[in-house]
C-alpha cells in the first residue's frame, strides 16, 4: 500500500473556493481503480490549512492518478488558492500479516526498510 501525505496552505480569501476544489478532487479521486481512501482534512491549528491524506493500493495505481484529467484540472487551479509551499510524503508500507508471513531475515536484510519508532 502506498500513503501520500500532503498539507496545503491557502489563502484566507480563497478559502471556500480551496474547499470547494478539494471535495471536487476528492469525489473524482475515490472513483479510481485502485484508490483506498482519498480526503481533505481542514488543520485544526490553522484553518487555511489542508491536510491530504490519500491510500493507494500500488504505486502503479498511483502513477495512473497523477495522468487524470480531474488532477490536471486540480493542479492548474492550485496556484490560485495556495499560499505558500506544498509539502507532501510518500510511504510504501505493507500490512502486519505480510509482515509475518515474510521471513525476518529476508526483512531485516533489506537496507531500505524503514525503521518503526514509536
């Protein structure tokens, strides 16, 4: 499973407009193949900030997403309403039956594996 992550600050002024744009994105987004979950959250610290928080069953389902035509449509919009730097994340994580049904040292082998800190 893939995870994106993204927080997008937006101008006061633009905020309904913000809105409006992520629910449409939102809508289109969780009709794709392969999209899990796909929302828009308003920050609590800040309410001219977005939170996205998008589950991806495989990054080609993913990279599909990105070749939309509701994406292209979002991202030609964006500028309009952003007010400052997008900063997003993306993870590769894998449930804890895959996990456990995976050898340890097969896991433990692999130099890119991401340490878990709780």
């Amino acid at each position: 499973m893939i995870i994106v992550h993204g927080v997008i600050p937006i101008l006061p002024e633009r905020r309904e407009q913000a809105l409006e744009l992520a629910q449409d994105m939102s809508d289109a987004t969780q009709l794709e193949q392969g999209c899990v979950s796909y929302d828009f959250y308003v920050g609590l610290q800040d309410p001219n900030t977005l939170v996205l928080f998008q589950e991806w069953e495989t990054m080609g389902a993913l990279m599909r997403h990105y070749q939309t035509e509701h994406m292209k449509l979002f991202m030609s919009a964006l500028p309009e309403v952003v007010s400052g730097e997008i900063n997003t994340r993306r993870f590769a994580v894998q449930t804890m039956e895959a996990a456990v049904n995976e050898p340890e040292e097969n896991y433990a082998s692999k130099p890119e594996a991401p340490r878990i800190v709780h």
